[in-house]
C-alpha cells in the first residue's frame, strides 16, 4: 500500500510545485484553479492510502517472496451476470436524449435509472447473481 | 578535457558525457543564433525581421532534429538487421545499464536547456513591441476582413468574394491590434512567418516589419465556420511615398467618400451578430 | 510450484463450488448481462474497432474532396462536419476507448493475477455509456442541420447556440458526456483493480509496463476527465440555458473553454499513447526473447510524462497572446526527455536480442518510426516562435496524424499480440505482413506531404484551397497514402474472416513474459486455475526458462 501511497503523494507535490509557479507567474485563474484541484486530487486519495498503509501490515501482494499460498482464501466477490448496468446505461442515455429532443424523454430515463438503483441494491442485498 | 592519472574514478564517463553533449548542443545553439546559409527544411525565409528569426530558430531545429533522428532510425536500423533471430539460443537477459541510461536522460535534458534559451531569445524579438506611428486595426468577423488605421481616414474591407488589401509600408515597424466581432478567427500570413488568434474581446497587439515589398496572400486559418476556407485577405508592403500617397486618397472628397462607405459596411458586419445575442440573452433573462 | 489461484467466491456464497464454470445466461442476453472483463473489453474492442472504420471512411472522403483544389465532393457545410466528426469519432470513440477500454480491460486484470476488475458492474456501465454515447454522437448525421461543424475542439463561441444552432452540437455534446463519465468509471475501476487485486508477489514494480501505463492512465483520466464534463456542461448552459460563460456579451470569456478544453485535452493525448507505449513495451521484448531494457527507467519516464502531461495544456494556445509563453514552452519541450528514454529503451530491448520478426514485431518497430517522426515534429511546435507559423496549418494536422497513426500500428501491433489469447486462434501472419507494410508506407506517403503543405501555408480545415499545382500534387500525394492506409484497414477485416477459428494458439504462443501467457486462451471465466510463484515481472518467463533470468546491474558489463 506504501509504493502506491507515495506515487500519489509525489505526483501531487510536483503538481502543487508546478501549480504554486505558474499560479504566482502567470496570474491566469482558470489554470491556477484547474492545477490546484488536480493538485487535491493526487493528494486526497494518496494520503487516504498512506494512513492505510501505517495501519496495516504489508499484503501478499506487497511482499517479493509472498508463495501463491499465501494469497489463497477469500478473495472478494464478483458477481456472475447482472442486467442493471445495462439498465442503468440506457437510463443515462434517455436522459443524454432529453437534454437534446426534449424533457418528455426523462421519464423512461429516470423509470430506468430509479429501476436499476433499487434493482442493482436488491440484487447485491440477495448475494447477486452467478 | 585532458585527464590526469589522478582522476577520480567515474570521472572518464562524465567528461564523456559532457563532451557528447556539447557535441549535440553546440551545433544546434550556434546556427540558431547566427543563421548561416543552411537548408530551409521546408519553411521559407520570411519577408519580415520577426519571420526571419523564426526561420533561424527553425533552421536550428531543424539540424538537431536530423541529427537526433538520423541517430535514432539508425540505431534502430542496426538492430534490425545486426541482431534478427539467428537460432533459438536464449540471449543474455541484459536489463539494466545504468550510466548508458543516465547518459540518454541527461543529454536530451540538456539538448531541452538549449532549445529553450534559444526559444526565449527569438520569442523576445517576435514579441517585441517597439514605438511606432504605423498602427493598423485589424477586425476579423464571419466571414470577411476590415483593416481601420490610427489617425487616418484610410480603409479596407472585404469578405469571402472581394478579399481585403491590408497597405503597409515597408521597413517600418507596424503595430497590428487584432481582434474579432464574433467567433475565434487566425491572422496569418505564410510570407511573414506569425500567425494570431483573433479573439472577441481580446485586443492582440503585436509588430510587422516588412523587409520587401509585394503582395502577400492572407488567410484565416481558426475555424470560424460555414466559409472559413475562402475567408482570405491580401498584404500589399509599399514603399513609404507610395504609402503615404495611397494613405492621403482617401482625404479627397471621393476618398471620404469610399472609406465612409466602406466604414458602414464594417460597422454592419461588426454589428451584425450582436442584435440577436442582446435579443438571446434579454429572451433568457 | 504453482497452486490453486484463488479461491473466489460467487455473490451467492456458496463455499467450495468451483467457479471456472460459468453458467450465465447465454445468447444476446449473456453479451447485455455479463460483468466479465474479457467479454466487456471484447465488445470494447469490437465497438471501438468499427468507429476506426467508420472515422477512416469519413476520413478517404475528407481525402477524396483534397484530391482537387475545387473538390465537388462534398459542400463546404458537410466537408465542416465531415472532418468534426472524422476527429471527434477518432479521439472520443476510438483512440481513447480503445486504449483504455478494449484491451486495457482483457489484459490488465489478466497480467496482475486478478479474477477479474475490482468493479465489474461499474465496468460494464462504463461499457454501456460508452456504446451509447458513441451512439448519440452519430446521431447527429440524422438531424436536421447535420452533425457538429465546429470541429473536434469545440472553440467556444462558434459552438454556442447562435453560431452552431442546431441538434447536431447538441448531441454531440451529450455523447461526449457520455464517454466522458464512461472513461471516469473506467480509471476508477484500473485503479482500484491494479491496488487491491494484484496476486500475492506481484509487487508495484514487477507490474508489466502495459499495467503500469494504464494505472497512469488511470490517475491522468481521473484528473482531466471531470474538467472536460464541467466545461461541457457550462457549454450546454451557455446554449440552452441561457449563461454566459463563453460569451463576451455578458462578461464571460472564450478563452475559458480554450483553457478547459485543453486542460483536459493534452493529458486525453497522454491518455491515449500510454496505452500504446504499454504495448509495445510488452511486444518488442518478447520478440526480442529479452527482458525490458531498464524497466524502472521506463516506469519513472511514464510516471514524468503524467507529472509533466498537467503542465503543458497552454500550448495549444501559443497564438492566442493571452498566455504565458515560457513557462508552456519548457514544459512541453522537457516531456521530450522521458519520451526519449522510452524510445531508447525499446531499442535497448531489441539489442543483443533474437528478434522474432512477427506481424506484432513489425507494428511494433512501425510504431516506434513514426512515433519518432511525431516526436521529432512535435518538439518544434513547443517553441512558440515556430508554433506561430505552423499553427493551425497542415504542418500541425501531419504532426499529430504521425503521432495517432504510431498509435494505430501500436494497437494493430496489440491485436496481432494478444488476439490469439482473446479467441483463441493465430491470426494468419502473412496477411498481417502484408498490412502492415501497407500501413506503414501508407502513413509516411499520407503525412509526409502534409507536412510540406503545411510549411508551404496550407491552413487546415480548408474545405477547398488556393489552385497552385504543387499544391494539388502533394494533396493527391496524401490521398494516396490515405487509400493504403484504407486498404490496410480492410485487410485486417479479411484477415479476422480468413484465420476464424484455422489455428488453436495454444496457451503461449510467443513464449511470453507476462502472466496472461500462463493462462488457457482464451482465459476461463475468472482468469486463472493456477498461478506460478512470482518472482520478477516475467513470472511466465521465469516459469518456462528457470535458467534465464534477467541479469541485474553489474553482472552484464562488457
């Protein structure tokens, strides 16, 4: 978890560097606040990951001579088929439409978006499909 | 760069690294600053100062870029042929030469540093800006050209079937303010080397300095729309007595005249869009 | 040595079935449900490999029109949409869905020992919004007015209401949410997968660089795509909303899309090589029967170009006047530098080697040509001097199509490479040959005279041009190349029609590195029965050759 931890780190810090100059030098905002944000956003998720990796040990998959028996158990869970994606999308879709040839199309976008929300929760709620 | 028996070792390695280097760099630095007669590679000389420096920049650009690809392609060129599969012996399993990849980071870095000073030294002369009396307005709109200049009653306008003539007298510094009615429009000139964005709400200022006189041939070359590909303009570079007389017929009553005419053609152009935005954005209101 | 994988679970929790055996739905209902990465990037690849046909059609008619001064093809107004579309289809719907996407999510999960991504769900929305959106944009062919004229960049003001009225623009701004969102789930999937789902051993650094360009990837989507969906949303309000965020009347500012647009859209370029650096990183040691030369060095050159890649956005904007020039310029000329040492390190690869001239091989070896050529060209136009007489010239549109087309004959070459592990089946090599000098020539003939005719002042998007005989020839020159690279295309096609299920591959047919070479082709449903201890970022390697292993430093010196 350290190594991945780092790289964020270190690639916010050269964009908060990087930010910091052009910001001071140029006086241009759109890019400053642009470059301040992607700054955030190595930084946000990289220091999650470096308070994970004081917390616990190394993984299986941190370590060089970890044996494939160290990794055997429970992995996760990965479903095996499920419609609401497919549903989901073509919710987004109608709505994409709406924005385009009018409101009327949000209603079989949102039936479809509200459909697969309760759909997908009542499915991963049930242990999914195989 | 003689060494001493006393070097240090690692030393050899960084002497040769650092004579490479000046090896790759003196070159490009030298001919970019100076623009002895080399090839063009492509571009032409320009009939402005500021193009010209572009095309020495260029031409410098030019030599590195053969010598670094001519080395490349031919890198790979050898290990194509020197080391295509001759059996199903299992080669050496090299992975790491550390100096060999510490010397092709630094060399191009330093390559980089050189590029970019002569960049900032030819950028400063195309930007410069120095006091002239010459200042020329140049209005970029859908799909046509007007060329107003400061203090005189002297214009030009014209749209996709009668390209507009900019007059502009030679070896005299110009100053272009640039800048467009409605969408985002590109001033270039191919014979001066410099082109600009015409930007709505932005007045772009920079300096002509025409060294021939002639006729030029000008284009939009920002994507502006439905006849972007025939929004072309002409620069004619006089000479100044020819300047000042083509500048003093629009002071003769005919004159006066024609530019007011023309002068309410531009306006209409530049007018043209507004009344709907206003009408848009009072509707949105 | 080698021992049962994992011991994955389905959703439902029933402890000791085996679930190599997948009993989903079949049919086209199988193809709407499955959560499967190789199925989804299958159809990713499918998907995006009909937008390359349908975007180089657009593009033979675009050449077809060039091929004369006063072209009768088209009229100005479909010639404008023409070449919006042909961009836009090619970045948004192909390049990048295809780099990220298609085989980005058959291969990555497959090469770090996982059973599959860490979101299958969310990766098949990814899919869906990306099938849609990519539908939504080619709508616009079927609307009154046409498609989206504005070209693939969007310059607001031209793309507000009043100069691009219209459903059109419309839905092309829809579709571009659409893939946008779909591009967003997708790095969030990489990157969860690639953190939480590596097999034990498989540390950071004995990633393949094709993963670890995507996990790039992965953070440079994260940072640049959410940028493109706000400016695009703001676009949508400047149309139909009644805003003025890009309009002068009213206190906004064009410039502000410009700096948005590319903001996100030189990291989307980024976006779209690493995958294809990935690539070919994986294919030119394999047939070279080496290990990757300097494989750190490789990983920091593509960690430098992501760091850089959010520095450099202003230089697409060199001739506006409004930015600030130095800064942009040594910024996008120091991306050169890491851009060099992966140049050098893939020939480093092929050094002392067996070089196994496969079709993958030659792509490969194509690609890195041409993507010097870019390269080169694309140094230039990070000195702003020259960036003012080659903007928006033809010196440009040959610039990237040099770069893009390495790109293509990278994923050609990643077709070719992994195609068998995909189905299961050689593809035939002969006719792979055959496309691939095609494609190669073709490319140099159809860039080469652009990049004359933009030294000599042709302006891009020009839907007819000044009748100047030199002109005309280098046109037709360019058309030619155009048609080869058309015909190439066409014989990829034949190719998959003639070797459909000729020649079973067998699990390692390349005597590969990477873990996807341990597998059956194509892969069962969760990847994996067994997996070799890993040691080093050949595992599969290591595995079949325990006597070559790659030598460290110090060991090689000559």
């Amino acid at each position: 978890m350290r190594v991945e931890a780092k790289i964020l780190l270190w690639l916010g810090l050269f964009f908060g560097i990087m930010c910091a100059v052009y910001w001071t030098w140029s006086m241009e905002n759109a890019g400053g606040v642009m470059m301040f944000f992607g700054t955030g956003l190595c930084l946000l998720p990289g220091s999650y990951y470096y308070w994970w990796s004081r917390r616990m040990g190394p993984r299986a998959e941190d370590d060089p001579n970890a044996t494939q028996e160290s990794g055997a158990g429970y992995v996760d869970a990965f479903p095996g088929s499920s419609i609401f994606p497919f549903t989901l999308g073509m919710g987004a879709f109608c709505i994409v439409l709406a924005m385009v040839f009018g409101s009327w199309m949000l209603i079989p976008g949102l039936a479809l978006v509200i459909w697969a929300a309760l759909g997908g929760i009542a499915e991963g709620r049930r242990g999914g499909t195989r | 760069m003689e060494l001493t028996p006393q070097t240090p070792k690692g030393a050899p390695a960084k002497s040769r690294l650092r004579r490479l280097a000046i090896a790759f760099a003196l070159p490009i630095a030298g001919i970019s600053l100076s623009g002895c007669t080399l090839p063009g590679f492509g571009a032409h000389q320009s009939d402005t100062t500021t193009g010209q420096s572009a095309y020495y920049l260029w031409q410098g650009f030019s030599v590195g870029a053969a010598i670094i690809g001519a080395f490349v392609i031919g890198l790979i060129l050898y290990a194509v042929v020197a080391y295509r599969r001759k059996g199903d012996a299992i080669p050496k399993q090299t992975q790491y030469h550390v100096p060999l990849e510490i010397i092709y980071t630094v060399i191009p870095i330093l390559i980089v540093i050189v590029l970019f000073v002569a960049t900032i030294i030819t950028e400063n002369k195309v930007l410069a800006m120095p006091k002239t009396d010459v200042s020329i307005n140049a209005n970029a709109f859908q799909w046509g050209w007007g060329f107003t200049y400061d203090n005189q009653n002297a214009i030009a306008v014209g749209s996709t079937t009668d390209s507009p003539v900019m007059v502009m007298p030679v070896d005299t510094d110009v100053k272009i303010t640039l800048t467009s009615t409605d969408v985002v429009h590109g001033f270039y000139v191919r014979d001066f080397n410099f082109s600009r964005y015409a930007l709505p709400g932005v007045d772009n200022q920079f300096t002509l300095h025409a060294t021939k006189t002639g006729m030029f041939f000008g284009q939009c070359t920002q994507l502006c729309g439905l006849y972007h590909s025939i929004m072309y303009y002409k620069v004619k570079v006089v000479t100044q007595a020819e300047y000042q007389t083509w500048l003093s017929s629009f002071n003769t009553p005919e004159g006066k005249a024609t530019a007011d005419a023309a002068k309410k053609v531009l306006k209409e152009q530049m007018s043209a869009h507004v009344p709907v935005k206003t009408e848009i954005s009072r509707g949105a209101n | 040595m080698t021992t049962t994988a994992h011991d994955i679970q389905a959703e439902a929790h029933d402890h000791g079935h085996s679930h190599a055996e997948h009993h989903g739905p079949r049919g086209i209902l199988n193809w709407l449900t499955t959560t499967d990465h190789k199925i989804i990037g299958l159809s990713y690849t499918i998907t995006s490999v009909i937008m390359l046909v349908i975007g180089g059609a657009l593009a033979e008619v675009i050449r077809g029109q060039l091929a004369n001064p006063d072209g009768h093809l088209v009229t100005m107004a479909q010639y404008n949409q023409l070449f919006t579309m042909h961009g836009s289809i090619m970045i948004y719907l192909f390049a990048g869905p295809f780099a990220f996407g298609a085989l980005a999510n058959i291969i990555v999960p497959i090469q770090i020992g996982a059973p599959d991504m860490a979101f299958p769900r969310l990766n098949a929305l990814s899919y869906w919004l990306y099938l849609t959106g990519a539908i939504t944009m080619l709508l616009g062919f079927f609307v009154t007015g046409g498609a989206a004229n504005f070209g693939w960049v969007g310059y607001a003001p031209l793309s507000d209401a009043i100069y691009s009225p219209g459903a059109g623009a419309d839905l092309w701004i829809g579709g571009l949410m659409l893939t946008g969102f779909s591009a967003i789930f997708t790095g969030v999937n990489i990157c969860a997968t690639v953190f939480y789902l590596r097999a034990p051993g498989m540390t950071l650094f004995r990633m393949p660089i094709f993963t670890w360009n995507l996990l790039v990837v992965s953070i440079l989507i994260l940072l640049a795509f959410p940028v493109l969906t706000a400016g695009l949303i703001m676009l949508y309000s400047d149309r139909h909303l009644g805003t003025h965020i890009y309009t002068v009347v009213g206190g906004g500012s064009p410039v502000l899309w410009q700096h948005i647009f590319w903001f996100w859209g030189h990291p989307e370029v980024y976006i779209l090589a690493l995958p294809f650096f990935g690539m070919v990183t994986e294919i030119i040691p394999v047939f070279s029967k080496k290990p990757v030369f300097g494989y750190k060095g490789m990983v920091f050159a593509t960690l430098t170009i992501a760091a850089l890649s959010l520095g450099v956005w202003a230089h697409h904007m060199f001739t506006t006047g409004v930015v600030l020039l130095p800064f942009f310029s040594i910024m996008s000329l120091l991306i050169a530098v890491p851009t060099g040492i992966k140049i050098f390190n893939w020939i480093g690869s092929m050094w002392r080697g067996q070089i196994w001239f496969s079709a993958a091989m030659l792509f490969s070896i194509g690609f890195v040509v041409t993507f010097l050529i870019g390269g080169l060209t694309g140094i230039y136009l990070a000195s702003p001097p020259l960036d003012f007489f080659t903007h928006d010239t033809y010196f440009i549109v040959a610039h990237f199509h040099s770069v893009v087309m390495a790109l293509v004959l990278g994923g050609m070459a990643g077709l070719y490479y992994w195609g068998p592990k995909i189905t299961g089946y050689m593809l035939n090599e002969r006719i792979g040959k055959v496309q691939f000098w095609l494609l190669f020539i073709g490319t140099q003939v159809f860039t080469i005279p652009q990049y004359i005719l933009g030294l000599q002042g042709m302006p891009r998007r020009m839907a007819i041009y000044p009748n100047d005989p030199q002109w005309q020839d280098l046109n037709t020159w360019s058309s030619v190349g155009a048609i080869m690279i058309g015909i190439s295309t066409l014989l990829f096609v034949i190719n998959i029609v003639v070797s459909w299920k000729k020649h079973p591959a067998g699990d390692n047919p390349w005597d590969g590195h990477t873990l996807e070479w341990f597998t059956t082709s194509p892969p069962p449903h969760h990847n994996f029965f067994r997996l070799p201890q890993i040691r080093s970022e050949r595992p599969t390697w290591d595995h079949n050759h325990p006597d070559a292993k790659a030598l460290a430093h110090g060991k090689d010196a000559h």
